[in-house]
C-alpha cells in the first residue's frame, strides 16, 4: 500500500499525464489553423526543428534558461508526428524498448553503448 505521499505523488503524474495530453491536442489544433500541417512538409519541419536545437544549444552554452527551447522543440516535433500519423508517445514507447535494458560505459560524458564498444 502506497503512503500518503506517494499516493498523492501518483494521482499528480496523473494529472500531468493528461494535461500533457491536452497540450499536445491544443499544439496539434494550433498547427492545423494555422495550414502547417497540410500546408508545409517534414523537410521544412525538420529545418525547424534544427533552428530551434539551435537556440537550445546557444541557451545552454549561456547558461539562459531552456525552458522555451525544449517547449519549440516539441512544438515542432508533433506537427512532424500530425502530419506522419505517429504520436510523441508511441515514439517515445519505442525508444524506451530499445534503450531500457541497454548496457554501455561513460566517456567524457558520453554514454557509449556496448555493441558500439
Ligand atoms: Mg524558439
């Protein structure tokens, strides 16, 4: 039996959960509104997608907050899942299968993985 904390600490990813579920359907409306899912294509996303790691990178290496990097990042990358009919969580899923049980060693803080060893 959970405790008390934990328990609430369960119900709260709950509602992460679905709040997060809601977001990524108000993003994916957001995009349909706006005809960037019909109207544009994964190659342009995909450069996007570049442009906003790149601010990702220039916020880490300044020490800004990334907070509206990783949000453009992901903003982008369910309008490439609208528009491939795939979800952020069936890749995610797929990802976690493939890593969950991977084995490897760190190098300069890179994690190198056994077959690649
Ligand atoms: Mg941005």
């Amino acid at each position: 039996m959970p405790s008390g904390n934990t328990r609430k600490s369960i119900v709260g990813q709950g509602k992460q959960l679905f709040s997060m579920n809601k977001l990524i359907k108000q993003v994916e409306q957001w995009h349909r509104d706006r005809n960037l899912i019909e109207g544009s294509d994964d190659k342009a996303q995909v450069l996007k997608l570049i442009q906003e790691l790149g601010e990702l990178s220039d916020s880490v290496c300044k020490g800004k907050p990334i907070d509206d990097d990783i949000g453009d990042l992901l903003v982008v990358m369910i309008n490439i899942c609208v528009r491939n009919k795939i979800t952020l969580e069936s890749c995610l899923s797929h990802s976690w299968d493939e890593i969950k049980h991977r084995k490897g060693v760190m190098r300069d803080g890179i994690f190198i993985k056994e077959e690649d060893l």
